[in-house]
C-alpha cells in the first residue's frame, strides 16, 4: 500500500503520472497532513519547483476542479443594507435641514414706527428698506427654493441673485417677482392702488386677472383695488418714487387732501381740514428734512395755510 510520502513523491517525479489527482487534492485538504512532509519537500526542493512539475501540477488541479458561480448572498445583503443606511441618513438630514430652516425663518416680522424708516438684510443677502409705518413678514416659504415675503406699507428690494429661487413680494392680491434687480413696492392699506416701480432688472408682476412684467427701468405698475385692473406706465420724474429713500418728500401736483393722508400715514396723526376749500389746493416741490413741523411751516410759506395742534388731531385752516 502506497503511504502518503510515497504517493506525492510519486506525483512530484512521474511526467505522465496516473496518480489520482483526487486523492492529492484530499491530502491538501485535510488540515493534519503533512507539515514535516511540506518542509522536508521543500527543502529537498531548495525552494524551486520545477517548472515541468508547476506544469503537471496546475494541469492535474484544473481538470480535477469544476468552476462554480456561487452568489454571496451575505455580502450582497451587507452592500444593500450600507445603501439603504446612507439613504436613510442622507433623507434625514435633508428633511432635518428643511425643518432648520423652516424653524429659523417661521414668522419673522420686521415693523418700522411711523415716521421711521429702517433697513433690514434677509437671510438670502437681500436688503430691504422699510418706509414709515411699513411691516414685511417671512416665514417657512423663505428658503433655498422659494423666497417668499409679504408686505404691507412700503419697500424698497435690492434682491440678492438667485436664479434657482424666485424672489417674490405679495401684498394683498398682488404679487412682484424678481430674479436679481431693484424695485419699488407700495401697498398700504389705506391707499386703493398698489404700485411696484422697476429700477433695475426684470420683475413680473401678477393680480389674479392678468400678469404684466417690466423689462426696462423707470417704469411702474400700478394696481386698483377696487377694479382689479394693472396699468403700466413709463416714468418721466423717477424722484417721485425714489426720494423717500433719500430722506426726502416729493410732490407731483398733489392735492392737499392726498398729502394730508400722506401725513397721517407717516407721523400716525389725525388732520381735519376747518376750511374745506383747502383740500382740493396743488402742490408741486421736494422737502429735504421732512419731519412734521418743517413740512407745515413749508406749506404754509407757498400758500395761506394755518396749522395748529389739538391733542392729537391737526387741524388746518386759511389764514
């Protein structure tokens, strides 16, 4: 009977060897066999192997074997499982991040006291410049896809660029969209139009009957509450609608009336007119410092007008 030594010194010598390559491959397998047989092999071998035994060898091992395909079903569902962990973290912190900023920008209202104006920078590098008695309010629909603030009273909008989200002003039944330009919003609740002024850039704007947009400076939209119409128009005097930025009040041929309700909108007063002829008076001109006091002095030089204050009421009449 041929012992294990025998049969691979057998294998290792033969060139055409009918040992059974099976019973070779079982002796390899088997965990026991052979660590003083290997090491005495390969030192007989001065740790070369003939390359016409690597020859037989590979051959003898290759035609024992059979090729088999076998799916690791452990490993694929390990890879499934990190995937669908780094989804899930990756959906976590996207909604977790929304929610910031839902949280940080729910309902945050900037006010400014009559006969005050303010500027403010919203989150997105926009800045805004609030006119007396003027409030803006943004909220969750302020964020990285839509920037949305509503107003009431008067704005002035330098919008930071952003062409992936819209930057829109509403105010009652209008809306202002832009996309990186300056512009004029003026919806107070006591007057009957709404007017949006374009400086620079593109805005469109929208009522729930039609949309108009304004692609070229000094233009305005002007909006009627009450007829729920839009008219555009081109501007000749752009200080009429700018000069309230720069301190200043500015009057087109305006009727006492119109700038009596001017006054109580910005300095919170009451004005009754004793002499009713006063109210259909015109006016024309720019005050530079126009705090209260100065603007009535200035108005009674141009004209016969009397002031005089009563608790809180302004009453004016002919001299």
């Amino acid at each position: 009977m041929v012992n294990n030594k025998e049969l691979i010194d057998k294998f290792m010598q033969t060139k055409d060897s009918d040992v059974d390559a099976q019973k070779i491959l079982d002796l390899l397998r088997n965990p026991d066999f052979g660590e003083n047989l290997y090491e005495e092999n390969w030192t007989r071998a001065n740790g070369v192997i003939p390359e016409s035994v690597d020859r037989r060898l590979s051959a003898k091992v290759r035609s024992a074997t059979r090729a088999k395909f076998s799916v690791q079903w452990q490993k694929v569902w390990n890879l499934v499982a990190v995937f669908m962990l780094f989804l899930g973290i990756g959906v976590i912190l996207y909604q977790w991040r929304e929610l910031e900023i839902s949280n940080c920008y729910s309902d945050v209202v900037i006010s400014v006291p009559k006969g005050q104006r303010n500027e403010v920078v919203l989150p997105d590098g926009t800045h805004v410049l609030l006119n007396s008695g003027s409030q803006i309010k943004y909220g969750r629909r302020f964020n990285a896809r839509e920037r949305r603030v509503e107003l009431e009273g008067e704005a002035h909008f330098d919008v930071a660029k952003n062409p992936g989200a819209p930057f829109s002003v509403f105010s009652d039944d209008i809306s202002v969209t832009a996309l990186g330009t300056r512009f004029d919003v003026r919806a107070y609740k006591s007057e009957k139009v709404i007017s949006s002024y374009l400086e620079e850039g593109k805005i469109l704007v929208k009522s729930p009957t039609e949309s108009i947009e304004m692609r070229y400076p000094n233009q305005c939209i002007y909006y009627d509450r009450d007829s729920k119409k839009m008219q555009k128009v081109d501007v000749e005097d752009a200080e009429y609608f700018i000069a309230w930025r720069k301190g200043r009040l500015t009057f087109r041929d305006e009727t006492l009336m119109n700038i009596a309700k001017l006054l109580e909108q910005q300095y919170s007063i009451k004005i009754d007119f004793k002499d009713k002829a006063l109210a259909s008076r015109r006016f024309s001109g720019t005050i530079e410092n126009y705090n209260l006091t100065n603007i009535l002095e200035i108005l009674g030089l141009a004209s016969d007008i009397r002031y005089e204050f009563r608790r809180d009421t302004l009453i004016l009449s002919m001299k």
